[in-house]
C-alpha cells in the first residue's frame, strides 16, 4: 500500500505541478491522480519514473511505495 501523505508532500516540496510531474515521468496525468486516490496499484514502472523525477531516495521510496512490505 502506498503512503499517499508522504508522496503527496514529496510531491509539493518537489513544486512541480502534478502534470509536470505526469509528463517528466511518462504517466498519464488522470493515471497518476487515480493511483494517488487509490485507484488501482502503482506498478514498478511508474515507482521508477516517479523516484526520479521526484529525486526520491531508495529509502524514501521504499517509505512510500513499499511500506506495507516493510513492516
């Protein structure tokens, strides 16, 4: 399960736009607001893209991405 508080404030402090984000990581814009309001899973794909154009860290990503996973 995705830690959506943690990736909507990585989102923010990133201050690019959510369509600016959705273009520098390739998903499509409507994808990416149903995946952050739980509609369906983030794939492998879309974490990649996002930790980049986020500059997310491995632990920030598995933080956010994996959390379920780790605990």
């Amino acid at each position: 399960m995705t830690d959506v508080i943690l990736l909507k404030k990585k989102i923010e402090e990133s201050g690019m736009t959510m369509v600016a984000i959705s273009k520098k990581s390739n998903i499509l814009r409507e994808t990416l607001y149903n995946r952050i309001n739980g509609v369906g899973e983030f794939t492998a794909t879309e974490i990649i893209a996002l930790s980049k154009v986020l500059g997310l860290s491995n632990k920030e990503r598995d933080q956010i991405f994996l959390r379920e996973k780790l605990n």
